[in-house]
C-alpha cells in the first residue's frame, strides 16, 4: 500500500476499501489498491491501483495515521458513496459503530462536510436519536420492519449485562416488560456461539426475564407475525 501512496505522488491517501482494511472496517482484503488524490492532479495509471479524485482530499486525510489513508468516518462515507443497496448503506455504518472505530455524532459531522453523498436522506434518518445503539443491518431491520411501524414500545438497545465473571452486550432489553429480543444473524452469532447463547438465555430465565430469538427471516419476510409474537409476551 505504501508503494501505491508513493507512486501516486504529492498529496495521495488511500481510501475507500484499502483504508476500511486498514481500520479492521472489513475482514476481507482486497484485491485493487484504492488511493484518493486531489482532484487538481493528474496520476498515471498505475498497474493493481484505483485512483479517485476529490476536492476533498486534504481535509479528508487522517493527520498522523500511516500509511497515509482517510479519516476513519470519510471512509466510511466514500464507501456508502458507492453502495448499491440500502442494506450495504446500513452495513458500512454499523460495522463502523459495532466495531467501536467512529461514533454517530462524528459520522453526522463528517455527513455534514460532504456537499454531495449518495443516501443522504437514508443517512440522516439513521443518524438519527431514534437510531441510537443500532449495531447491525439486522437491528436495523428490525426497528424498520418491527417495532416501529407496529409501535412497540421503546427499547434498550444493546444493553451492557454481567453473568458471573462474564460480562457483553445484549441486543434489546423492554425492561418494563421483562423482555430481551435477540437478533442472530449468521455472522453475528456463529453456530459454535448456540451454546453460550444458550447458557445466557438460561441466566436471564432465573431473573424473571424471557428471551426471545429471531433470525433474518423474522425480520424480513415475517415482520408482523414477529411483532406479534413480541407483544404477546
């Protein structure tokens, strides 16, 4: 990466999915070099590397990090710039969020610096207040499809708990109602994780509070019946 920042000279930071590698954004490398450059230049075409310009350049380039490569939250941004489907919009964003590297105040900042963005209006709405502690494309999901246009009640999203020595995050708590809801998408919660899930679940009983499951089908194809199932208990 070092050598795509020299090649493309004076000015040159990578970005888009070279700096999502670098912050642990995503998981998977990628194969291209992305490198922004300001948009007054002109780089040669360099062979494995995608160059893009943009006004933007200097104020988007992280002031100590190196290699050289965007702020954490312009990336972010870049990304969702080029996203093709709301769900890829909402995944950029809470990998960000989940994985602790930005929080919502400095990406609706970022948000605000930008003059044009793909989504915005997408954006703005899950930056919001309402959105608070919504962590995956799944949660999101579910507010959107089930406890919103159903009017469940407001819940605790990703509540801290401790059990025993152990200690995490919940996803959802109605604590009046001494319910959690937990969202298990298939990356997020692996098969070999079913028993410590189990084992929680298990925890949770002994206090009084019952937990209930739902998968991305709950939540997508069967929003209502969920929403059912929610406010029966």
């Amino acid at each position: 990466m070092w050598a795509a920042v020299l090649a493309a000279g004076e000015g040159a930071v990578l970005s888009h999915h070279s700096a999502a590698e670098l912050y642990k954004l995503t998981d998977e490398p990628c194969e291209l070099v992305h490198v922004t450059v300001p948009h007054d230049r002109r780089v040669r075409k360099i062979s494995g590397v995608v160059i893009h310009r943009s006004a933007r350049a200097e104020q988007s380039a992280h002031p100590t990090l190196t290699p050289p490569r965007t702020r954490v939250e312009d990336t972010i941004l870049d990304l969702i710039d080029e996203a093709r489907t709301l769900d890829q919009v909402i995944g950029w964003l809470t990998r960000g969020i989940g994985r602790r590297l930005t929080v919502p105040g400095k990406l609706r900042a970022a948000l605000a610096r930008r003059g044009r963005i793909r989504w915005r209006a997408e954006l703005t709405g899950f930056l919001s207040a309402d959105m608070y502690g919504v962590q995956s494309v799944l949660e999101y999901r579910y507010f959107r499809n089930v406890e919103r246009p159903h009017g469940l009640p407001v819940r605790e999203r990703q509540f801290w708990f401790r059990q025993g020595r152990r200690s995490g995050y919940r996803d959802t708590l109605y604590e009046k109602y001494g319910l959690i809801v937990e969202l298990d998408g298939e990356i997020a919660h692996p098969a070999e994780a079913k028993w410590n899930d189990a084992r929680r679940d298990n925890i949770a009983a002994s206090r009084g509070l019952v937990t209930l499951r739902f998968g991305w089908r709950d939540v997508t194809v069967n929003p209502c019946y969920t929403a059912a199932q929610v406010a029966a208990v």
